[in-house]
C-alpha cells in the first residue's frame, strides 16, 4: 500500500513538472481572475477599465526607487498623468537583476507588463518570440517625431522594418577627470594615450590614483569599449560573429596589449579587484583618483558634490597605431523600452494611450523635462537653454554630445548576443586583472564563441 | 576546590570575550557607519563621524514602508511557521516511532526530506514561480507561504529526527499502555519532551523567514506585499548604490531580530527545558 | 509502537509534509534538471540538446576552479566551526549575568543581510584600504600584507573565515539545545562517582551529544556548498571566475549570461555532488551508531 502510494508520488511529480512546463497560456486566466494586485501580470481586468473613463496600463522599470533613482522618468510620467486625467500610469520597479528576472518569468507565464526596460539582449529574444510589439506603424508615420531622434537612436530595435522598442537613454560613455587635480600635477587634459601613460606616471608619483575603475563589476567597462572602437572592433565582429573572421586578431591585439600596458603602468588601482562601481565612484568624489570610467547617469550626482566646479568629460585617448577614424564618441542607444505584443492585440485603447505617453516622454515636452530639469541626456534632440552655473557639469556633457566626433550606430556590448556580453567585459577585465595575457583573453574569447554556439545565433 | 573553579571561569570568561569582540567589532562599526554618508564610508572607513546625523536614517525610514513590510512579514511568517511546524512533527515523529513494514521506508523519508539542505534556492525559483502559476496562486500570499514553509522542512525534519532518535521511548510506552491514541500522544506525552528542539527550530525558521530573499524577490511583485527582506535592494540603483541608507535601514531591521532572538533564548527556551529536564 | 501505526495513521502523519514537499520541492528539481539538457535563455522556448551542456562542463575550466574552492571552503570551515561551536556552547552553558547578552552578539552576524555582510568584511579584508593591512603596515609589519581578497589564491580562506563569523552563533545555538537535552542527573551521578570536568565531557558530554554532531556536520556540508551571497559581495566571483564557488558560478551562467540550460547543468552537479557527499556521511555515521547499539 505504501509502495502504492509511493508511486502514485511519483507520478504526481512527473505530471506536475510536465503541467508547470507545458502550460503557459491558459494559466493567465487564473491569474486574473484572482484577486491580485500583481502589477507584472497584466491583468484584464484592466481591459474592463478601458470601457469606463480611466485607461490604465502597467510601466516597469529597472530601478526599484524610481523617484529617487529614475527621477527623470518619474517627473515626465507625472506631468502627462496631469495632462491626461482620463490615463494613468502604473509604475512599477525593481533593481536591475531583479527586474530581468521578473521580465523573464513573466515571459513564461505570458503576463508581460504593459510598457516596460529590458536589456537588449533579453527583447532581442523576446521579439523573436512574438512578444514585443511592433511600434513602427504609430512611429514612423510621425515624420517630426522621427526628426526629434537624434541620429541612430531608433535603429536599437529595428528588425526588419519592425520596430520593437526605443531607447530608454543614450549611452554615453566617456572618462570623467577631476581638472583640480591635474593643474594640482601641473598636466594638461590628454589627448593621445602617449599623453595619458604620462599623466599616469605623474599622478602615481604624487600619490593619486590616475583612474577609477572596480573590476568586480565587470560590465563598468565602457570607455575601453570606446577605445576597441578605435581598434577597428566594427570591421572585425560581423566576421566574428558569422565565423569567418576570429577575435584573435592583429588589430584586437593592438588594443588588448594596450590594456595590459595601462595596467602595468598602474593606470588603475591596487585593489581594483576587490572593490566596484560604487567604491570607485566614490574613489573619484572623494578626491582620491584623478579619471573615472564611466557615463552620463552620473551627471546629476556630479553636478551635487564638492567637486561639480572641476569635474569635466571626454571621449578618451586616441591611438597612434588604431584603426580608422580616432575621434570616436560614444553616443549610441541604450537598452530599450518595449510594449508587449499582448497588450497591442488584445486591448488596441490601452496600446494606444501608450503611444501616447511615448510621443509625450520622446517629444518635445518629455526632452524638456528630461534635460532641463533633471539634467539627464535625452534620446532626442534639446537645443535649449542650461543653466550652466546651477549645473556645470551638465553643461560640460552637452557640450560634448553636440561635438562633432562620431559616434558608432552601436554600443560594442549591444551588438553581441546577450550572454557574450558578459564574456566579453571578462576578458577585458581579465588582462587588467593580470589574469590573462593579451593573448589569452582573445583566445579565451574565441573558444567561448565556439563553446557557447554563438555563431550565426 | 575554590581556586580552581575561579581558574577555570576566569579562563573561560576570557575566550567567550575574545570570540565576542571579533564577533561583536564588525557589527558595531556596521552601527557607526550607518551615521556617515556614502563617500565619507568609502575614503574615510575607520573614522568615527564628526556628528551623530540621523540623514540616513530619516532617508531609509522615508524610503523603506517599514510598519507594512514587517507587517507583511510577518503574516508569511506565522502561517508558513503553522505549516512548517505541524508538518515536520508529523513526519518526524513518523519516522521515528512508527512502525514501517520495510525499515527502508522511515530511512528513505529521511533521507529524502534531508535532501532538501543540498539545494540553493537560486536553483528552484524559476521553476517555482512556474509551478505557483500553473496552481493559480500568484500574487497570493500563500504563493510565498507554500515555499517558503517547504524549505524549512529540511532543517526542522533533520533537527527533529535527531532528538527525537535520542530520546528513549519508555514514557511514550507507558502512555500506550495507559490507553492514549495517537493524537494524545502527540500533544500530551512528545510535545513538552522535544520543547529545546521546538524552540530552536521556531527560533530558526522565524528568523529565516526574516532573510530570506531569493524566493521572495521573485515571488513578490506587489508592492503591498513586500517584506522586509526585500528591504536592502530597495536602495540599489542601476549603477548606484545607497549604501548609507542600506546600512541604516539594516539597523533598524536587525534590531527587532536579536530582541526576538534575545527574548526566545532566555524567556522560553530557558523556561521549557527547566521542566523538560525535570521530567 | 506497534500500537500507533496503523496504516491510516502512518498515512495521515506523513501525507501533508510529503505533498508540499513534492510539489515545492521535488517537482522545482525535476524540472531545473530537465532544463539542464536544453538550451534555454529564459525566454521563449527551450531547445532539446540532450547531453551536450554536459559535455561543454566536462571542458570548462571555471567549473572545475569553482569545484576547487567550494573543497577549500569546506574543509576550511568543517575543522573550525565543529571544534568552535561545541566549545562555545559549553562555555555558555550555565547561564551568568550578560550571557543572554554574549550569545545575542554572537548570534547577530546570522541575521545581516549578506550584502552588508559582504560590505563590512570588504572593508576588513581589502588589501589597500582594509583594516587588516592596515594595522599591518601601521605595526611594520608592511611584508605581511596579503591579498585576503581579490587575488588569485586567498579568497576561498577568507571566504571559509566569513562563513565562520556568521555562522558561529546558529551552531552554537543548536549546541545549546543538544546540551540541554541532557538529563542533570547523568552528570551529579559522575560526579558522585569522582570523574571531574573534563571527563565527564568526553565520557558524557560527547557521546549523548552524537546526533547533534551529525546534524551540525550534515549542515555545515550542506551549508558548505551553498555559500553564495558572501562570495558574490566580496569578490563576485573574481578575478575573472578565480574565486567562484559553485553557487557564484552557477548563478553567473543563469542569471548573468542568461545561460539557464547551461546553469542548470552546473547546478544539476553541484547538488548531486552534495547530495553524494551528505549521504555517504549519513550512512558511515548509521553504520557506526547501529554497530554501537548492537
């Protein structure tokens, strides 16, 4: 009898995994009609709102404090929540691993927020599976809103005529230097990297760390991506990634020889591998290091320390023996928002008041609010006044956003599949680790291009 | 006779000191960096503030809705406690006082819910948050309850199985021979004897359902559901982190456990076991 | 108890705990396993591969790095935390003025979230602005310094010392509970009998505390191999997968590269490893009990 039941356990267990693993559709209709609050499923009962006077729909950030950590998108959702009384708004966030993950599970389960972030990588596959919705109808019918993009922002998610998704921001990566410290060494900002190896050498006599940088967090690599763009990154991937051409090359060489250069040279701190992005960001306000890797999300931080009056951006250095143009910035798109596909289908109301609220945030009035008045970059175009005494730094990087150094169509991380990136900033990190040589790290690549099957992926 | 017991407490005061302060050193410095602000954390570490300054503090309360988070917590809590608790007696007391036709069977038992420490939760989740689906219970709390009440089972059945297998039977024959069924048993005769393990094991799995944070970040979307473990990722940014706020939240959030901690332990472990022992 | 155990008895008292078991438990496993022979990314479908996640492992040099330092780790903290814990206990066991005081702060780093855990130990054990160091450099002792973390070696020692820290208390804990389980009168019985402190811990003591040892050992093996959040906050694993535990790597793949067949593959073995392991123990220490008995 026992032995029976034993069995019958089994059993259950293999019918409830088969269940949990098969049936995705038709649990959404549980879900709804549960009494929950979730605000990741996207719950029809919404669509019964949309026949009264209130259309809701769900908004899913990445952040999970977002007056605090996304104010700019906060200020721009209230202001059209003010604007649009009969449309209201749902925000939701959780920090970023976090999010991916409920993304992801929520993917599974077909409860996709209305309008949410996703990591590139993650909506490249979930508008493979047809749950992203198709925007370009609504947006390129738009001819002035198309112009308000800057040049390439609306390509991050284009496929095929299809466009899945805008840019939540720009990414702008660059090295920030603190220019108290280098009139404290008598230095003048670099230009060239012969120039930056000898602003090294000068700050590491006189006790300063010449740049910031936590390697635990291996994805704060953004301006070395910048300068493997100054190493051809561009003309080798395409080959890479299709499997004609390899990562261990003469021209990536080049650069990760340079790596491994900046690193003996001590261009980094002794203990980068044990701290973060956050220690050293703080390293850099602190005083303590000169340069500091990083982006244009930390402007605001910037422009409220001690520091905003000398604290200024560049490109990074150019490269004698690089490869093609060296003036190369970094004013690419970011990860995208994205719409669910069910939402477009199901609920045309609530997709629409969506289209709505993206022409508001990418529009005129959005880009105000964004860069005006919370001194973030926007994805469109601001040719309006900045306060440069309130916000020095904010001016600084505007100024460089609207020189005319060119930028790549692309971040390098965005263009791999989304499980290489992390594979590529280790073995970046890895040569300044000391772990790999220059070799070795693009060996290492390679054999992960092969092992992971990511060729024509 | 006197020295000695002097020499041996005076020893033994000493060790318990040492231990303590490298226990105790890192926790109160985590107090003293709770009234410094990001950067001063970073570049001046081990220096005491120049002020008291209840910033963080304020942040983190400002932040963090603590009265429902722990309200949150503690529903889950209670209920997946019952659960856990009936559940892992049951069983434990079966396989260790009742008679199985094959002794293969109370083993296997063991050995199967024992299993169940060999697994990180990272591992479940995904597959949690499916199967919570298929049986249309997301968003309810008793899709944290279930889960949470199951991974507690491991420890509290291994405990169990342990003190019970140690305690010899005699009292419980002798209840059989007076007469009682299997549910006086239970309650009258083996509850007040496994009390110690009882109190560990509640001790344990309430403070466990404090922490945990696998499970429920991936459980809880709602924001009036959150719990308090949930709390710390309130301050991480996309590329920042409030640390300060973190630290100060954490003192708050600690505080109530090592009362709870403090209270069981002496209160009523203490006072259980004065009469287990009698007895 | 013969008695007791009719069948509809033995069914009721076992049934609840094994269906939440089942569906929460075995169900989750059998499914993160079927995954293990996919190819899957976490969104939209999973692709059959059959074994060749397994394959890849096999090759993967990190695997067998993380598989290293989950060993160090766990030798580490098995010849400390058994020894420390047991003493502790006994220490604590007759109750004075503040001992409810000492065993609360011995218990609290239990009850910090890891990632202040993480933090607080970062501060301590960084080679250049850490505390350890420091007091090194500020004694002359500058030679001593070392890599406690972020190096290549170190990092799985540290770790083991971490784990030592916040768990210390939770054994101690149950200890406590082993010890007073013990009736007083076994012991005023030796006493009488003229054995003195220390043998009537061995002769006592030790003996009726064997099922507590096996749980603690059983717990520190399976607490051994789950160490993540501290390894993740110390190091994240680095440099570059040096100091990866099998926890750290597996999460890694799944969650940060979006490997999830993959990752399930590395966790698949990992807890089979584990499982192997508790096992083996559990049944030498019933051999040796049983043996003992009979």
């Amino acid at each position: 009898m026992v032995k029976r039941i034993m069995g019958l356990i089994l059993t259950g267990t293999m019918i409830m995994s088969l269940l949990a693993c098969g049936k995705a559709d038709t649990d959404t209709a549980k879900t709804t009609q549960s009494d929950s609050n979730s605000s990741i499923s996207s719950s029809s009962e919404d669509a019964s709102n949309s026949e009264g006077d209130v259309i809701t729909f769900t908004f899913a950030e990445h952040v999970a404090d977002i007056e605090n950590q996304a104010p700019q998108v906060y200020a721009v959702v209230q202001e059209f929540m003010k604007q649009n009384p009969d449309i209201k708004i749902e925000m939701t966030g959780a920090a970023q691993d976090e999010h991916t993950q409920k993304i992801k599970l929520a993917s599974q389960s077909d409860s996709l927020p209305d309008l949410f972030y996703s990591l590139k990588g993650d909506a490249d596959a979930l508008a493979e599976a047809g749950m992203l919705a198709d925007l370009s109808e609504d947006i390129l019918n738009d001819q002035e809103f198309v112009d308000g993009f800057l040049p390439g922002m609306l390509s991050v998610m284009e496929k095929d005529g299809a466009i899945y998704g805008l840019p939540a921001e720009i990414f702008c990566n660059g090295i920030w230097y603190n220019k108290a410290l280098f009139d404290q060494c008598g230095l003048e900002i670099p230009v060239t990297y012969e120039d930056l190896m000898n602003c090294v050498k000068v700050f590491n006599e006189n006790g300063i760390v010449p740049m910031a940088r936590g390697t635990k967090d291996v994805w704060s690599s953004w301006s070395l991506m910048t300068m493997h763009c100054r190493y051809g990154f561009f003309d080798h991937i395409d080959g890479i990634l299709s499997g004609t051409d390899k990562w261990l090359n003469d021209d990536y060489l080049r650069f990760y020889e340079k790596l491994q250069d900046m690193a003996e040279q001590g261009t980094f701190p002794d203990n980068a591998s044990s701290i973060g992005y956050w220690e050293a960001t703080e390293m850099f306000l602190g005083g303590q290091a000169a340069m500091f890797d990083s982006g244009a999300w930390d402007t605001k931080k910037f422009d409220e320390s001690d520091l905003k009056d000398s604290i200024g951006f560049w490109w990074g250095p150019t490269f004698e023996d690089g490869v093609g143009n060296q003036e190369i910035s970094m004013k690419a798109p970011s990860h995208p928002y994205c719409v669910s596909a069910k939402t477009k289908k199901e609920d045309p109301e609530k997709y629409q008041a969506i289209i709505k609220f993206l022409k508001f945030y990418y529009g005129p009035e959005g880009t105000e609010i964004i860069a005006a008045e919370n001194q973030s970059v926007p994805v469109t175009r601001y040719e309006g006044e900045i306060d440069a005494d309130k916000y020095p730094v904010f001016a600084r990087v505007i100024e460089r956003m609207n020189d005319d150094w060119e930028s790549p169509d692309t971040c390098p991380n965005m263009k791999l599949p989304g499980q290489f990136e992390t594979t590529y900033f280790e073995s970046m990190v890895g040569v300044i680790n000391g772990i790999y040589t220059p070799e070795e790290a693009l060996q290492f690549l390679d054999d992960q291009t092969e092992a992971q099957g990511i060729i024509n992926k | 006779m006197n020295m000695k017991a002097n020499w041996k407490t005076i020893l033994s005061r000493c060790v318990l000191f040492v231990i303590t302060a490298v226990t105790a050193i890192p926790l109160l410095w985590l107090v003293v960096l709770s009234f410094k602000s990001d950067t001063d954390i970073l570049n001046n570490p081990f220096s005491l503030p120049e002020h008291i300054d209840l910033a963080n503090y304020e942040r983190a309360l400002d932040t963090l809705p603590l009265f429902k988070m722990f309200g949150n917590t503690l529903i889950v809590a209670v209920f997946a406690l019952l659960i856990s608790l009936v559940c892992t007696f049951m069983i434990s007391y079966a396989i260790t006082r009742l008679h199985f036709d094959h002794a293969k069977i109370p083993n296997g038992l063991y050995l199967l819910f024992v299993s169940g420490l060999t697994i990180p939760p990272y591992i479940v989740i995904f597959p949690t948050y499916r199967i919570i689906v298929a049986l249309g219970l997301l968003g309810s709390r008793f899709s944290l309850i279930l889960p949470l009440a199951t991974t507690t089972m491991a420890l509290g059945v291994l405990l169990m199985v342990g003190f019970l297998r140690e305690f010899p039977s005699e009292i419980e024959e002798a209840a059989i021979i007076d007469g009682c069924n299997i549910y006086q048993m239970c309650t009258q005769v083996v509850l007040p004897i496994i009390k110690p393990v009882l109190a560990t094991v509640i001790i344990f799995n309430v403070l466990y359902f404090w922490n945990e944070y696998p499970i429920s970040s991936v459980l809880v979307n709602d924001t009036n559901m959150m719990t308090i473990s949930l709390g710390a990722s309130m301050f991480r940014g996309r590329y920042s982190m409030d640390y300060s706020g973190m630290i100060a939240a954490t003192v708050i959030i600690i505080i109530p456990q090592l009362v709870f901690y403090v209270f069981f332990q002496k209160y009523i472990v203490e006072g259980m076991t004065a009469g287990a022992v009698k007895g | 108890m013969h008695w007791l155990s009719k069948k509809s008895t033995k069914i009721i008292m076992i049934m609840p705990a094994v269906i939440l078991f089942t569906v929460f438990f075995l169900a989750p496993i059998f499914i993160s396993v079927y995954y293990s022979f996919t190819d899957f990314s976490g969104i939209g479908a999973a692709k059959f591969i059959g074994f060749k996640n397994y394959q890849v492992l096999l090759k993967d040099k990190f695997f067998f790095i993380a598989l290293k330092n989950t060993f160090i780790i766990l030798i580490g903290i098995t010849i400390t935390i058994l020894p420390l814990s047991f003493i502790v206990a006994l220490l604590l066991e007759k109750p004075f003025r503040g001992s409810g005081v000492v065993q609360s702060m011995i218990f609290a780093p239990n009850v910090i979230a890891p990632i202040l855990v993480g933090l607080i130990w970062l501060f301590i054990l960084d080679p250049k602005m850490g505390m350890i160091n420091a007091i090194l450099r500020s004694i002359g002792l500058s030679d001593y310094q070392q890599q406690w973390i972020g190096g290549k070696t170190l990092t799985p020692y540290s770790v083991a010392f971490v784990y030592l820290w916040q768990v210390l208390g939770f054994y101690t804990t149950i200890n406590m509970a082993g010890l007073r389980s013990i009736p007083a009168d076994i012991y005023e019985a030796a006493e009488i009998d003229g054995a003195n402190y220390f043998q009537r811990i061995r002769k006592i003591t030790i003996p009726m505390m064997k099922n507590t040892i096996v749980i603690n050992t059983i717990l520190i093996i399976t607490g051994g191999f789950k160490i993540f959040e501290t390894v993740k906050q110390l190091t994240n694993g680095g440099p570059n997968h040096m100091s990866d535990v099998l926890v750290t790597y597996m999460y890694d793949t799944t969650f940060t590269s979006s490997r999830y067949g993959y990752g399930m593959a590395v966790a698949t073995v990992s807890f089979v490893l584990c499982l192997i392991f508790s096992i083996i123990y559990l049944v030498n220490v019933g051999k040796s009990l049983e043996q003992k008995e009979g």
